[in-house]
DNA sequence: TGGCGAAATCATAGCGCTACGATTTTTAAA
DNA sequence: TTTAAAAATCGTAGCGCTATGATTTCGCCA
C-alpha cells in the first residue's frame, strides 16, 4: 500500500500497513484543532463551534478525507451497520423490504449487511453469529420462528433485535409485520361472500414457507367456520406461474366443480390464471382467483388479479425508524410490535 | 454490559465500553496459548500444531467465542466485506446476482455491504465513498458508466473493483457481463428470421436505463441494416406489465400493421401480451413478442415468452470467484473481462 | 548426544477512532 | 469588575485484533 519504506533508515523498526493515507489526525492539523473536535464534529456537528466547524470542513474536503468506519466501530464499539437477514432476496416481498429499510437508513449514514437464509434455521444460526461479530447497530430477522441457539445468541449480545414480515408469535425484541393467518382469513371472506362455495388453496414450498402455511391455515379455518368445503393443494417447489398451473390442474381433478381459489402468492395466481385460459374456463364466473403480494403484473393481466397487498416497504420504513430511534435514544421501549395490516384489492379475478 | 465496576477502588480511572465479553485473548488464556496463536489458527488452522488446534477449538466452543470482525478489520487493514452497488434490489435481475454473491462469498466467510443507487449517478458516488470507510476486500458496481469522482476515489484506494452487467467500455479494474447490444441484434435477427418486417422497439425508462439502451440500439441498428423498418416506443415509468400494455398500443398507434416487438424486459413483454389478448391479436401469427430476462413467469405465459436470458446469477459467481481469487493472491490479473453471454429462449410467442 | 534447519509459538506495536474526564474559553448574572 | 455556569475544546487510554520479526521447540541425521 503506502510506499513509505525506500527512506535512508537502513531498517525500518516495523513497517507497518496503512489502510488509509489521511486521517483524522491530518485534519486536525490541517484544520488546527485536536482529534477529539474532529470526531466530536463528524458525529454531532451542531456541538461544534461554527469557526472551528467550518475550518474542519474546509479541511475534509482539502484533503478528501474519508473516515475509517472500522476503526469507528471499534472505538464505539458498535458499527454503523445493520444486518439485515432474509430467506431471500430474490423474492420480491423481501427485496422490497430491503430495499426500503437501506433507502431509509442511508440517511442515517448506516449501512445494511445482507444475509440469506434460504430457509434453512442452521444457516440463519451462522449468518447471526457473523453478523454479531461485525458489532452491528442491529439485527433484523424474518420471522418469529428461529433456533434456540440464535435466540440465545441474540439475547446474549445485547443489540436490538427486530423481526418483520410475522406477528402473533414469541418475540424476542420488536416485530414489524401483519397476521398472515388473517390474510386467509380475509381471502376465504371475500370468496364467499363472491358466492364461491367450492374452494381451495393452491400453496407452493408450505412445509418451509412458514408464512405462507399461516395464510393457507387461515383460509381453511375460515372456510371451514362458514360451512364451505376447502381443499388444500401443494407442491413442494417454490413459488412460480408454471406450479400455478399444475396445481390449477390437480386440484380441478381432485373437486372438479371447483369454484374459488386462493393462492399462496400472485405468482401461483398468475399460473392459475394462465391456466385457465388454456381450459377457456371463464374468471370469475366459472372460478374466482385471489393471490396474495400484488406484485408488478398482478393489476395488468387479464382479467386483474384481485389480490392481498401486504406493505413490504412500510415494514422497512418502520425497521428502520425503531432502528434510528433506538440509536438516538428516542425510542426507549423494546418489546413494541407494530402491525403494518394488508389491503384486499378486489380486481376482476373474482 | 460487562459488571467490572463493583470493585474495592473507590473510583475507577476510566469506565471503558466493552464490545463483547469473551475476547481472542480469554480463549487464548482458556487453551494456554497466546493470543497470536489463537487468531493464527482463525485465519489459517493449518499453520497451527494439531494439538494446540484442538485446546483452541475446545476454549472457543467452550467460552462461545464470536471474533470481532471489526477489530480484525482495523488490524488488517482490510474488513471482510464485500461491498455491492446496484441499482435497485427490487430489480429481479439483480437481486439474483447479489443472492448469487452472497451465496458465493459466505463459504469464504465474507459478508456483503449492500447499497442502492436508484440509477442516480450521484447517490453511487456517496455509496462509494461510504463503501470506501469500510476498508472492504472489494468493491462490485453496476454498470462501467460512473461519474469522474468516483472513479477517481476508486482507482486512488487501491481496492480491487469490479463492474458488473455491462461489457464494451472502458472498465476500471475487471468487468463482468455481456454485450447489450447484441442482445438487441439477436432480437432482431430472430424477429426477422420469423418473416417480420415491420418491428419496434417497446421501452421503459431508456433514459436512465442505459443497459435498455444499449438493446434498444443494437436492435434498431440491426434491423436497419437488415432493412427493416422499425420504431422506438418509450415510456418514462419503470418497467411494468402495465406500462407494456400502453406501449403495445402506442406502437399499433405508429405502426398499425406492426408485426414484431422486442421488449426492453419480460414485464414489458408480458403487459404487451395481455394487451393482444384484449385486442384478440393472436401471438405469434400477427404480431411476434421478444421478452428480455426470462422472468419466472415467462415460461408459463400463453403463449409462452420467447425471451433472452442473461445469466445474472453466473455474473454473480464469477465476480465472487474474482474477489475470493484476488484476496487468496491467486487472480494476479486485474484488468480482465469475463463475457457472461446470453441465451435466446425460442418459445411461442415468437 | 549434539547440532541444524524447519515448524510452531510468542511478544509486541500499532490499525484509526471514540468516549471519557479534564481543561480552557465564553457567556451571563451578580 | 467578579464569578459561576455553560459551552467548546482537548489529551489520552484503550476497543480487539493482526502482522511482523524474534524466539522457542521439534524432528532428524550425523
């Protein structure tokens, strides 16, 4: 890195590495103050007298300082980091999230570390043994659902923990999200009232997909309570429109005057719907379909996909606000749960 | 945190925050060894004699040991992060890219640092400069079009940098992707190939989607020559099905007897197939559709997405192959440039 | 048994910054 | 003016770890 060893010292005593060439030190030269004012400029600046601010300032940007953010943390001893660890980000539900919270966080000046689990417990266990060692502002994790050795590890470290996307189960510190078993709840509510008395819920990856099992649950039940036959139907790879279909097809096979669907997400909705088409079976009037996530085609195809919106980036805004408030000190509380609801959109689909 | 307060000294010279309360040297203390042992057996096990390894291994399980990766960056002059600029995450071809990476970089214990540009230039300048305090192992951008700060502030860090997505300009360390344009020529040869003669262009968001541009041009380039009339149709808004559909009308508006489309991406395509449905145009007899991305509803359209897919999640493994071989001293090169390709899915829509 | 090179282990000096407590300067009240 | 209180600034001891170079131990042959 630094060049610094070709001097006339026959030997140099320890030629250390550098990892940067300015520091906080040469601003405080620089701009004729101490380290300390430097640092105590950077972090509060408003506690900082106007001259001596500006004269930083001026220093900073002379001599394009930018400050070590590990070294930070060290001193600190916590990181300007949050970690963020979801099943993945591929799906669209957590990318929006994600992309939410680090779009809120950046303002902040706080930085997001990304883990995913695909939705194995063990591997959420390490990505939160790694993301403790980065000393993290905090820790968001999906889900209530977690192993005994993470939740140990978590109330141990002592960092703010937040769970999203779940409510309605033991929380370790605060969960953001909604009650996915109401989801169904509503989605039955909505087929009946349609007068669909035939129904049944295509679901895709339930034995892994927690979330999504919470929502086929509710269907069922509230089917079940107004007196309605329900059947469930599932494949165990994840969510795609190809899955839709053949579970459209498998389940026709097995209630043949079926009349009303919900699925475990937009995606299997959309499958369904192709489906359809290909059987010319008319929707709604032969078969009404709900999906669940209103995702980017849900309001265009044809017919429009009545669906659930669930608010992915709500959940992220209010992550990272209890995040800021907890580092600020504003929010003091810590078991808060905040439910961020869903919308039913009722498009033509039904 | 730790209680060490309570102690017969009536006042204690300084109160220190702690990090973490079992540190390398309690493990070290645990398994009588010295603290350079322990953290030469957590970077290299093979350098260290088996039975010292195994006192090691068993003070760490013992005491739950968790290194301090901040600590460790600071020493090194090097943290274990890699740090990602994208876009957006909510842009599936990314996020696939950046699951891929991570997926890569986790067995190499490294962690990613995400971060969001929005497609603004400026954003990923400050992304890169916070990036930069993190002293990562490298740096991954999107794209080979960046302002002259940042470019600047990364060739004066020394931080091995790789762009990613984009292939054809000048590139600052290694790049990884493939030719946009091509993909646009392709289209085009393959519409034309079906006996269409009367093509458009259907985008979203060209303006600041430069890589859309890049398709865009190669396709109106090749069907140019090819002699082919053709036509650009563009929207604004970021890509959605239902955007597609408004740029399919807007075409058959320009060009009535149109009768071939390429699609700056598959939710384009797609909106534009739900939109000849409504107008009973039959696919591909009367107009021809050529997505972009091979989204996970694309197979399972009616009729099925004749569409070209990149590989974003190889773009992902190469760059971390890139990044681990880079730390490991194996990759020497630095300017290389690894093609990616694509593949043209010929199904039925075309 | 001695001696030598290789392997294993160790002691130490920071990496760049922050928080603490102390000191200096400024402000306002007496 | 004096003086207390408040505001601004400073000095410094680590935060927990790694890289370096030095030292010790080991294996092996003469």
């Amino acid at each position: 890195m630094a060049g610094e060893r070709e001097n006339e010292v026959p030997r140099q005593p320890r030629s250390r590495r550098k990892m940067q060439s300015v520091t906080m030190m040469d601003v405080a030269d620089y701009a004729k103050v101490s380290p300390s004012t430097v640092s105590l400029y950077l972090r509060r600046p408003e506690a900082v007298s106007a001259s001596a601010g500006s004269a930083i300032a001026r220093a900073i940007e002379k001599l394009s300082y930018v400050p070590n953010l590990v070294a930070g943390g060290l001193a600190a001893a916590s990181s300007r980091a949050v970690s963020i660890i979801v099943p993945s980000v591929r799906n669209a539900f957590f990318a929006e999230t994600v992309a939410a919270m680090q779009t809120s966080l950046r303002k902040e000046r706080l930085q997001v570390i990304l883990g995913h689990t695909e939705y194995d417990e063990k591997e959420e266990e390490d990505l939160v043994r790694t993301a403790l060692s980065w000393a993290p502002a905090a820790i968001v994790l999906t889900g209530l659902c977690h192993s005994e050795a993470t939740r140990r590890m978590l109330t141990k470290a002592h960092v703010p923990v937040i769970e999203i996307w779940e409510l309605g189960g033991p929380q370790i510190d605060a969960a953001i999200g909604f009650h996915h078993d109401q989801v169904g709840i509503a989605a039955a509510k909505h087929l009946i009232q349609q007068g669909k008395r035939r129904l049944a819920f295509l679901g895709a990856r339930l034995h892994e997909d927690r979330r999504g099992k919470q929502r086929c649950d509710g269907f069922v039940e509230a089917a079940r309570q107004a007196g309605v036959s329900v059947e469930i139907v599932q494949h165990p790879a994840s969510a795609s429109a190809e899955v839709g279909g053949m579970l459209l097809r498998d389940a026709l096979q097995i209630v043949p005057d079926l009349d009303g669907v919900a699925c475990s997400n937009d995606h299997i909705a959309l499958g369904a719907l192709f489906e359809c088409e290909r059987l010319s079976m008319s929707v709604p009037e032969k078969l009404a379909i709900v999906g669940f996530g209103d995702l980017s085609f849900s309001a265009a195809c044809n017919p429009p996909l009545t669906t659930i919106r669930p608010s992915g980036d709500l959940i992220g805004r209010e992550a990272a606000r209890l995040i800021v408030g907890h580092m600020t000190g504003k929010e003091q509380e810590q078991k808060v749960s905040i439910d961020t609801r869903f919308t039913l959109l009722h498009r033509r689909s039904s």
